[in-house]
C-alpha cells in the first residue's frame, strides 16, 4: 500500500512539473528574444551630430547658410561679439533660420589668462549684442581655442554657462584643403560628435566648397542634425 501512495505521489509531481515547463519558455530562448528586441531598438535610434561653426558672422555665413537650408540642416554658431556688433543682420539670419547662436567670447581670448573682470565683460558684451538680435540669452559657451581649466567652468557657471567644445576638429582655418577637411570631418564620427569648423576669422572659402559633401555624406550615413541649446 506504501509503494501505491509513492507511485501515485511521483506520477503528481511528475504532470506539476510538465505544466510549469509548458507554460513557461525556455530561459535561453526568452534571453535570446530580449537581446534581439535591445538590438532592434538600438538599430531604430535615431543618429546625429552637431555641427557647429565658430568665429562668425562673417560675408561668409550666408554661403553655409544656404548650403544648410538646401540639406535641410541645422547648426550651431559660436560668435564673437565684435562680429555680431560688425553685422548684427548676419546673426538675426542666422537665428531665423533655425540654427543654434550661442557665445565665443567678444573678441576671441584664452579664458584662462583673464582676470575675472575681464572674463565678465567677454561673455556678458557678447551676450547683450546676440540678445539684442535674437530675443534670448545664451546658455553655451565656447573657450576659444578649447582653453579651459576648473577655474574657467566655475567662472562660466557663475555666469549662468555651460562650457561646449568638440570632438572631431577639421583644422579648416589653416586652409589644407576642401578635401582634406571634408575627411577630417568624417574621421571617426559617431552619434553625438560635435563637429567643429568656422565661418569667419580669416577666408573660409575651402570650408564653404567642403560641407555639401560633408553634410551629403553623413545624411547618405543616416545622420541628423542637431543644434546645442544648453539649458
């Protein structure tokens, strides 16, 4: 009688243990779904990059305006405040259109060998000629030359700034060529790499006949095109 009740108590667990193994999928197989659906959602993100344009306005910025417009992309223009002074009608061109006006100081010093008050009336000048262009304040600041240490991000902070450099740099105010900075441009980009070049501070011709294969060839990639607001 004994051996009857064990029988019939292993037979029980027996079909118990069958329904948890049909009702639930195999753990490989529901681990293998789950990284096939975190692949197939990385592929979907969107990709993009910032370009970015420094040292303007200039009688240059219209050209990479238009270049822009005709790609259907957007930028972000760090300006000297005595260029936006020199040609306020450039900068407001640039903000109707969409892009991105942020500071690059008044006059292009190393922040980092500034007094404070100096530094202040870099950023704060240059802001007030961009406002009165474009109704707000900007939130980014680009150190020239990439200049920056701890003593330069607090001083920024203080003035309500969030320091913005780059990632990828075409060297284009040296004038290598249009060629050479479209493959400085390309080098290693990625989602989310900032992309310097200029539109002023000297003859930016070989930049202007360089980003429509610049901006042809990261949309034929599959990239976008973002502008940097800072808030």
């Amino acid at each position: 009688m004994a051996v009857r009740r064990f029988f019939v108590a292993a037979f029980a667990l027996a079909v118990v243990a069958l329904g948890m193994a049909a009702a639930s999928p195999p753990r490989a197989a529901a681990d293998t779904a789950g990284t096939a659906g975190t692949t197939a959602a990385a592929a979907r993100a969107p990709k993009y990059v910032y370009l970015t344009f420094d040292d303007g306005p200039s009688p240059y910025t219209p050209q990479i305006l238009k270049i822009l417009r005709a790609y259907g992309a957007r930028a972000t223009f760090f300006e000297l405040g005595q260029n936006v002074s020199r040609y306020p009608y450039l900068t407001r061109r640039v903000y109707q259109q969409g892009n991105s006006v942020q500071n690059h100081t008044w006059s292009h010093p190393d922040l980092r060998y500034l007094s404070w008050s100096v530094f202040r009336s870099q950023v704060q000048r240059t802001d007030r000629v961009i406002r009165a262009q474009t109704g707000y304040t900007p939130r980014c600041l680009r150190p020239p030359y990439g200049g920056t240490n701890r003593l330069v991000a607090r001083r920024a902070a203080t003035l309500g700034k969030k320091l913005r450099v780059w990632t990828i740099d075409t060297r284009d105010w040296s004038r290598p060529g249009s060629s050479v900075i479209v493959r400085r441009a390309l080098a290693n980009v990625h989602s989310g790499s900032v992309i310097l070049m200029h539109d002023g501070g000297g003859n930016r011709s070989q930049t202007v006949a360089a980003l429509p294969a610049i901006l042809r060839t990261l949309k034929a990639r599959g990239f976008g095109f973002t502008t940097m607001s800072c808030t």
